[in-house]
C-alpha cells in the first residue's frame, strides 16, 4: 500500500537481443508494455556490420513501443 509502480525498464543484451527477441515471443510483450530499454553491451560491437545490427535492433525496439526510450548503456 504505501508503493506505487512508477515504470518499468527492459534491458536489452545488444549482441543477442534480436536473436531473443526472434525466437521468444514473451520478449516482445516486454517490449511492448515497458516504460524504456536499455541496451546493454554496445561496448562489444565495433564492426560497421555488427553497428547495423544494432541500428535495426533500435528500430525494431522502437517500433515495438514508439513512446519508450532506448538508452545505450555502457560497460565501466
């Protein structure tokens, strides 16, 4: 009673996530009903290919929920 759920935050594995997002359609509702993402490892991507895949990962979350943010979060 005396808490209130204010958001909730999905974070997203940048190197697996489509793959999740592909074969696990829980995932999506995830996405779908979440208030903002944060995608996790970017720091391991560094190939031109590899930044597309991300991009498209981006979008694809975006697509899935237009209102909810998606932040990059880096390693330390």
């Amino acid at each position: 009673m005396r808490y209130r759920l204010d958001g909730v935050v999905t974070v997203v594995d940048a190197v697996n996530g489509a793959s999740t997002l592909d074969e696990n359609m829980e995932s999506v509702r995830q996405i779908a009903s979440q208030t903002a993402s944060w995608l996790t490892k970017t720091d391991l991507i560094s190939s031109p290919a590899h930044q597309q895949e991300l991009t498209r990962l981006r979008q694809r979350l975006c697509a899935l929920n237009p209102a909810a943010p998606v932040t990059r979060r880096r390693g330390r």
